[in-house]
C-alpha cells in the first residue's frame, strides 16, 4: 500500500484526484457535484474581462436607481481642481512652513509626480495656495446660493442640485457650500491611485463611486442644465470642452448655462480670441458661455439662464396642459402616474441628438 501511494506520488498523471477527476465511490456514482455561483454571484467573472460589459451597464443602472429614489430631476456642475483649500487651511500650511520649514504644508492628497522638491517651491506653492484659496470660498457661497434658490422652487422633486466631483479642493467647496446651505448635494467619484476620495460634504444617498471615467462623464451631462468652471487642471479642461463641444456640436438636446469664474485665470491659461481669428472656431461660440468673477454675478447668470431655459417654459407649458384639460389631476403623484423613469428625468432634455 505504501509502495502504490508512493507510485502515486511519483507520478501525479496516474492520480485520477491531479487532473481535478472525481473518484468513483464504491456505488459507482460520482460524488454530488456543489452547485455553480450565480453569474451576477461570481465575482471572478464580474471582475474578467468577459464581465466589463456589466460593469458598464451597473454604472448607468444603479446611479440611475438612485436618482429616482432621491428624487433628483437636474443638476448644476461644479468643475475645479482638487488641490484648491480653503483660507483657513491655506493659510495655516503658509504660516506653519514659515516658521517651522515643515513639509506638512503640502497637500497630502496630490499627485507624486507634483510633490514639491525644495522649500523654496514649497513656499512658492503654499503662498500660491493662499491665494487661489478665494476660489474655494466662492465656490463655496455660489454653491450656497444656488441651493437656497432652488429649495424655494414649487416643486416635490429636487431641481438643480449642486454636483460636484466629488473629492476634495473647489469639489469639496461646492459641496459644502449646499450642504451649510440645507441642502442635497452630489457627489461623482472615480477610483483613482491619488487625490480622489469622498470629501464630507455629500449627501450619504448621493455619494458614488466609478471606475469608468466616460460613465462618470455621462452623468455630469445628462442631468445637467447649468455647469460652473473654477479655475483647475487637466481635468476641468477635459470636463469643461467636452461639455461645449457637445454644445456647440448640438448634441446635447437642451440648453445648458455655461459660467466659466475668474476671467483673469482662465485669460491666463488660454487665449479663445486665438481660435476665433484663425477660423478654428466661430466668433458665435464665445456666446456659449459667460465669464464671471464674483459669486454673485455667477449666480445671476445661472439663475436667469435656469429661469429662461427652463422654469418660465415649464410654467408656460404647465399653464396650458391645464387649460386644455381642467379636469386633470393637480398633485405631482398623480402627474407621475404612469410615467417611466426615462419621462421623470425629462429625456427630451437630457439625451444626446441621433
């Protein structure tokens, strides 16, 4: 006995057990086979190549479970760079790099390629960071002041909910600024290797978190009807012309208020006039945003751009249905029977042109 399980083990291609081969009771039935995971159970094959399809389609299913739930039927977008704090913060890392050359002054969450080499960048950074920290209290209020407007609106539903990235710097700063506000506010995260992670100021239900950048982008426009760009990066470059390119091509079904803050920065970064004289864009695609340079001015342009696009033909187009038929029914419960979800969000709105 000794002698065949050494044999055995000698040569595992004689062992029926090393090729996975069941061995064969006494009875002559093989051992009862344990059941197979679930598909949607198995997460080897959600996390395979084979599974990214449903990975992509959970990405526009679940958000849009949730918007539903919430009630959430439009947005206004905040775009800024994740490495803006706030005056306090700012000026607290300036002050304690002063006297004590502490490398504790640099944000913690940046990128390793950008962390500072010597003091004398590290001073230049932390006073930089005092001053852009304007930014972050004005996305702040601008967001505040949004979120008061819209929460006087007649509506159940929640309309024009701040929407932010959802990770720290001028993210952060609107969020905060709906949330000391009293309101809802969103959240869309990605999963990346640096800077991203959920700053505190989300509504818990409106947090999420995506692996995908294009789905993530998907939900920045389609419930968008405003968007707001602070100053910031490659990343609210990339957000801020994708967006007016979809404008401009017109393949957005709806009219988006575009409000592009501190006029001197982005003056500094790019230099539109450029594309216009050499015919690389039309002089009427200036019109498709507005510069502005203090809270207040912003939220002018946003309130009146929301009220023209928006309230006043809602309004208009509730006025009539009524006359029409007054017997119909006057609640928004009523109003929702029946309708599909695609309905709720007001597709027309929101789809992209065929």
């Amino acid at each position: 006995m000794d002698e065949s399980k050494n044999l055995q083990e000698s040569h595992p291609q004689d062992n029926p057990e090393a090729h996975g081969k069941a061995v064969i009771p006494g009875n002559g039935r093989p051992p009862r086979l344990e059941a197979a995971p679930l598909a949607y159970e198995n997460p080897h094959f959600l996390n395979s190549p084979d599974g990214r399809l449903i990975r992509i389609v959970a990405e526009y299913i679940e958000p849009l479970a949730r918007f539903r739930r919430e009630q959430i039927q439009d947005t206004i977008v905040f775009f800024g760079s994740a490495r803006f704090r706030g005056r306090e913060e700012a000026d607290h890392a300036l002050e304690l790099l002063e006297n004590t050359g502490s490398t504790q002054a640099a944000p913690s969450h940046e990128q390793p390629a950008s962390e500072p080499g010597s003091s004398e960048l590290q001073l230049k950074r932390a006073t930089a960071a005092v001053e852009m920290a304007r930014f972050y209290e004005d996305a702040r209020k601008l967001a505040a002041l949004l979120t008061r407007w819209s929460m006087q609106l007649p509506s159940s539903k929640n309309r024009f909910v701040v929407t932010s990235g959802g990770g720290p710097g001028i993210m952060e700063a609107a969020n905060r600024g709906a949330h000391e506000a009293g309101g809802k506010t969103l959240g869309l995260n990605i999963k990346l290797p640096f800077e991203q992670f959920p700053n505190p100021w989300i509504t818990p239900a409106l947090n999420f978190e995506f692996h995908y950048f294009f789905m993530r982008k998907l939900w920045f426009a389609y419930l968008s009807k405003a968007l707001v760009v602070f100053p910031g990066g490659f990343g609210t470059l990339d957000e801020m012309f994708e967006i007016l390119t979809l404008a401009q091509t017109n393949k957005l079904a709806k009219k988006i208020t575009v409000v592009i803050y501190g006029s001197q920065y982005w003056k500094n970064v790019f230099n539109l006039e450029t594309l216009v004289n050499t015919g690389a864009i039309s002089p009427k695609d200036l019109e498709l945003f507005e510069f502005a340079d203090t809270p207040e001015r912003a939220f002018e342009i946003l309130k009146r751009g929301l009220t023209e696009n928006y309230l006043v033909p809602e309004a208009q187009a509730a006025t009539l249905a009524a006359q029409a038929d007054p017997a119909s029914p006057d609640s928004d419960d009523d109003l929702m029977a029946g309708w599909s979800f695609e309905d709720f969000l007001n597709p027309e709105q929101a789809r992209t042109r065929r």
